[in-house]
C-alpha cells in the first residue's frame, strides 16, 4: 500500500517553490523537558528556523499518520503528555509499527531523517545523535541513527554525538560508512556540552561552504553528512568537569541493572543532577543554536538550486 504522508501546506510550498526548509524532530518535545519548557522550546526552535528565514518542519507520527510540519495543536498534545502517556519514542525500526497501531510517535534523529528525506527536506537540526555506547564491544548498542546517516540523504545539523557515548569509536563508524562530517567553524569534533574533545573534523568556514560541500557529496552518490557546531561559549560545559560527571552515572548506572534503550534518558537525568542543572540549560542553548545555524545552511543549499 501505498504511504500516507501528511506534509504541512507551507512546507510543501516551501518544497515546491525552492524555498529553504529545515526538519525538527519530536522526541525532543516529548521526551525532553517537562511542560511548559518542553512547548517553549519547541516554539522557539521554530521560530529560530523562521528568523533565519527557512520554513519550520517538525517531524512526528500524529494519530498514526506520518508528518512533516506538525501544527501547533499537535505540539502541544505530544508537549503536554504525562510521563506514563507520552508519545511513543520512535526510531526508524519502530516506524511502521506506530503508524499500523494508529498511535503517536515521538521520531529519533533515525525516524525524523527517514521521514524529512520521504517529504523532500533536505536539512535537519538536532541537539546530538546517538552513536556508539561506551562498552559497546561487549553489548553492541549502537544507534540506528549511525546507520541511517549512511544511507539516507539528509544533512543533519547537531553538536556532536551525545557526551555518554564512545566519541572516538562514533566518528570511526562514521567514517567508515562514508559519512562526511563537518566542523563549523572548527576542526574540532564537540563533545556535544562541550565545544573540545580533542578529535578532529573537517572544518567548514560558513553556509556556502557546507551547501557546496553538500552539493559534491551529493552528487558523487554520497548519502548523510553531518555538521557538528560546538555549543554557545557563554552554557559550554567544562570537558574535565563533564566526563567526571558521566563516569559517576555509568557506575549508577550498572549499579542499579539499567540497560538498553532506559540508558540514555537514565545517564542524561543523571548529568543534569550531577551537574545542577547546567547540562540542561547547555542543551536547550545548542539546540535553538543548532536550528539558527541549519537554517542558513538550508538557504545557501536553496541558493545553488
């Protein structure tokens, strides 16, 4: 059968007419902050996309339907939900499930890419995708995000991969599935909280850089790339101070069994203890950071068309 995707009016006239347009996903609403931060977060992304002058596109399944462009009364629904009744948290496996149950599905960086691609969108902001998990040679998690990056063609626009995970053996996935990754302004992958990690990336100067390079990679049959900015100076975190901070969740972690996908959200809820809050308000900088950066990049890629 044939797939029903809903895409917003005024994304598809974006689309339509050539005119920039950058996804969002919404797991960030949904299993982010709580309301009304979690709302307000959500609009403010949008409307950075908007101030650099592209079309907004957050992504998610609304009653088992697909859709690029939530409206504001959806957001609020997935932004409202209690923890025990919160939208399915969806990566690119679970996809087809959630649309046959008619459910609503929060999308993952691999989900939210699967769907803007289906629609057309070419560039994505995030906060940080998933990637390889510290102690993966014994358990094997690795993100499904790493894979879609390799076969998808979406520019995801993030601050690195999340600081719980292995960075090193992340950005060694990555090269080896053929995934350009960029630095903004840097040659120096961010350690997501932190703008240093001390491993290196291919720096790119500005816009038109990133839209050219896209451009090339594209055409030599290239799929994902992703553009790494290093968080605002003024809520980066201290790397030393961060790492200590992840190791003493891990050890909660192992502690108290926590395993498979409760990692993440465990170690994240953990770092923002352990670091009073600050990690949080890093996180809610470099996403609105990230949306403003891939909406000049979605107009310097809409210019060369």
């Amino acid at each position: 059968m044939d797939l029903s995707l809903a895409i917003a009016p005024e994304v598809q006239e974006a689309l339509d007419t050539g005119r920039p347009v950058v996804a969002l996903e919404s797991t960030v609403i949904s299993h982010g902050l709580p309301y009304p931060h979690n709302l307000e977060l959500a609009r403010a992304m949008e409307q950075d996309v908007r101030d650099g002058g592209a079309v907004p596109a957050t992504v998610g399944i609304v009653a088992g339907v697909p859709t690029v462009g939530m409206d504001a009364a959806a957001i609020e629904r997935f932004a409202r939900t209690d923890p025990l009744h919160r939208p399915s948290k969806v990566s690119r496996r679970d996809l087809g499930y959630v649309i046959a149950a008619g459910g609503d599905g929060a999308t993952t960086v691999a989900a939210t890419m699967a769907l803007a691609h289906l629609a057309g969108v070419q560039v994505f902001a995030t906060g940080g995708i998933g990637g390889v998990h510290r102690g993966a040679r014994e358990n094997w998690d690795v993100s499904a995000d790493l894979t879609e990056l390799a076969r998808t063609p979406v520019l995801v626009v993030c601050a690195g991969a999340k600081a719980i995970l292995d960075l090193p053996a992340t950005l060694e996935y990555l090269e080896t599935s053929g995934v350009p990754v960029l630095g903004w302004r840097t040659n120096e992958f961010p350690a997501f909280y932190s703008a240093s990690s001390g491993l290196p990336v291919a720096p790119a100067p500005d816009a038109a850089f990133v839209a050219r390079a896209w451009r090339a990679h594209r055409a030599l049959g290239g799929a994902g790339m992703l553009l790494t900015v290093p968080p605002p100076a003024e809520h980066a975190l201290d790397r030393a101070m961060t790492e200590a901070a992840i190791e003493c969740a891990l050890r909660r972690a192992q502690d108290e069994g926590i395993h498979g996908p409760a990692v993440t959200p465990f170690l994240l809820a953990a770092l923002a203890r352990e670091t009073g809050g600050e990690s949080v308000r890093a996180n809610i900088a470099l996403l609105r950071q990230n949306a403003r950066v891939a909406a000049q990049v979605a107009a310097a890629i809409a210019n060369l068309l």
